[in-house]
C-alpha cells in the first residue's frame, strides 16, 4: 500500500468512527459501488460506502424472482465482508434508500454485519434508529435538503428514540446525481442550494446546542468546492459521480465510458417510477424513454415502496435499467449522474483522486 495521504484537512468525526479524510464517497446503485470502490477509498483513510439497493442482482444468490429479497440481504453481507478485508482499519459505510421495499432488512443487515454506518435518504428515514438499536457503534446519517427535514428528524429522533443523527448529509438536489429528494417542479429552486441551506443547518445545531457535524454533496468535485463548503460550516463532503471514473469502480467498463468526453448538456432529468425525478447522462435508452419508445415496463423484482411501473403499467422498470447499466448495456441501461459529468477526463486510481482532493494547502 502506498504511503498515507498526508492533508492539512481536519479529520471527521461521525459518532464513534473518525476519518482521516473528511470525505465520503455516496453510494450509487445497483453495485456501482460495491465492495471494490468502497474498500479501496476506506484504506485511502476516507469513508467508503455500498449502495444497498438490488445488490442481490449481480450476485449467485439469485436466479429467479422469488430470490430477490434473500439473494440482497446475503450479498450485502458479502461486500461488507470483501470491502472489510481491504480496509480492515477502514470505515465501511452502507447507503441504504427509504425508498426501497426492503429498507429495514437492508438496514438491519448492515448494522448486524458490521458496516460502520447507514446513510439513508430518497425519504425521510425516520424510523432508522429502531432497526439499529442492538448495534449502537453503527452511526446513523440521514440525508436531509432543508433545515425543516433537519429539524423534523431531529425532533422526531429525539423524542420517540431518545437520540441524534450523528451527521446529517446535505443534498442539494440542483446538483446531486441518481434520486433526488424533491418533487420535478422544484429542481432549480435556489433555497435548496448548499450555499444557502448548510449555513442554516450549522446555525439550526448550534441554536439547539446539538454537536452534529453537516456533510455537503451534490456538485463537489476538487479541493477548492471542499474548501468553500467548511467555509459555509461543513465538517466533511460527499462525493458520488467523482469516483466513477476509478479502477476501483465496481461497474463494467463500459458503464464508466459513457461519462467520459461529454457535456454539460449530456445531462438529463429523467422520472424514476419512483415517483421522483433523477439526474442522468443523455443515452440511447433516455432518448427511447423522452421519446415514448419502446423500454423495459416488466416489474421483476417489487424493489420500491412506490412504483409507477408496478403499480400502473407506465414508465419504465428501475432496477432492470440501473442493473443494465452497470452490466455495461450502453443502449437499454440508465446511467446516473451529477452536473459534474462533462469533468470527468480519464480512469484513475482512487488514491490519485484523494491525494488530489487532499494534499496540504498553505
């Protein structure tokens, strides 16, 4: 292993785990971020995290529908293990969408298999604590895109649970990749910018008297976007579609190819059967989709609370067209994105980016 990245950054504190790096690589599903990338950022000294959503799909545990449940709760087992044994000092993180069907039983595999901490979001995860409550080292870390979904989870923690986040995620959906937390017509709202938002997150903690550090995502890609967000009071950053482009990535290579040499322009918003709109890069499946061309409408696996597909025959089946497109399928996958797509240059190396990101500044 190479030597540590050395950084005047400050080291991140989340409950009872401290990161070197204040950076945490978000989760992207399905197994975009497995093992692999999540072990290979952890032994960096950074935060590595697995996307829990259908990781059952890409695993021998499945063959036919009636699997799916089972065949997620054992893979996810598998890749915290694999991603532990790379970083076995390391801290391994698992993201877990309130969205899916199988939110609790993912929660609760990954605290009893020892992931470090639960990031949850795409709803309000309200009832995260009483799933990990035998497992009180797991940290818990809602993702939140105002101060009222702030306030609202930590007054509701506080009384029915007796506890706080230890950190709360920020995402602003103008910039985020993947699901986003909020409804189509209110993408482009400038009060759910970072640079509104997390200076009244700080301001709401610290009126409250509550130590709970506030992480950035959405739009971050170098040293200089980290430095201006613990300038608004952040304590650490999330970063998702920057470590796409990595060896260490999980995905088929042709998956990472499709965000390389675009442009801003290449990024979309498409309507997840979720009942939530979703960043994505501009690709031949998109195009059939916008263009009511012909896409996969069969529910094989019921992975979401709510779904258009399932529930009214329209749209189109989320969990075929993300596993599509981490197989590297460039025509019938859905590939998503942040805004920052058209940055990305070449494929390197997770230590490259970090030691980027991290190398002492005067």
């Amino acid at each position: 292993m190479a030597e540590p990245i050395g950084t005047n950054l400050p080291p991140l504190k989340i409950g009872r785990h401290v990161a070197r790096l204040p950076i945490i690589q978000g989760g992207m599903g399905i197994k975009v971020s497995g093992a692999r990338l999540a072990g290979a950022v952890a032994r960096e000294g950074a935060v590595g995290v697995i996307a829990a959503v259908a990781l059952g799909l890409s695993s021998p545990y499945y063959k036919k529908k009636s699997d799916y449940f089972n065949a997620n709760k054992l893979a996810l087992a598998d890749e915290i293990a694999m991603a532990r044994q790379t970083a076995p000092d390391g801290i391994i993180g698992v993201n877990c969408m309130v969205a899916i069907t199988d939110h609790e039983a993912m929660v609760r595999t990954a605290a009893e298999n020892g992931a470090d901490l639960i990031i949850s979001g795409a709803g309000l995860p309200l009832n995260l604590p009483v799933y990990t409550r035998d497992h009180p080292d797991c940290a818990l870390l809602p993702i939140v895109s105002s101060e009222k979904a702030a306030r609202l989870i930590c007054r509701r923690w506080e009384h029915t649970h007796g506890r706080l986040p230890d950190a709360l995620v920020v995402e602003d959906p103008n910039t985020a990749g993947g699901h986003l937390g909020v409804r189509r017509q209110e993408l482009g709202n400038p009060d759910y910018d970072l640079e509104r938002v997390v200076p009244e997150i700080v301001a709401y903690l610290a009126e409250e008297g509550f130590d709970i550090p506030v992480l950035s995502a959405g739009g971050i890609w170098d040293r200089s976007d980290i430095d201006h967000q613990f300038a608004l009071g952040a304590r650490g950053v999330q970063m998702a579609t920057r470590f796409i482009c990595t060896h260490e990535c999980d995905a088929d290579d042709a998956f990472k190819a499709q965000y390389l040499k675009r442009k801003p322009s290449d990024v979309v918003i498409v309507d997840s059967p979720a009942g939530l709109p979703g960043r994505a890069v501009s690709s031949a499946f998109v195009e059939r989709l916008h263009g009511h061309g012909k896409v996969e409408m069969q529910c094989f696996a019921n992975c979401l609370r709510k779904c258009i597909c399932r529930d009214e025959k329209e749209t189109f089946c989320i969990a075929h067209a993300l596993n599509q497109a981490q197989h590297g399928n460039v025509q019938d996958g859905l590939f998503f994105t942040g805004t920052n797509l058209y940055r990305s240059e070449q494929i390197v190396s997770v230590h490259e980016i970090l030691t980027e990101l991290c190398a002492p500044r005067g």
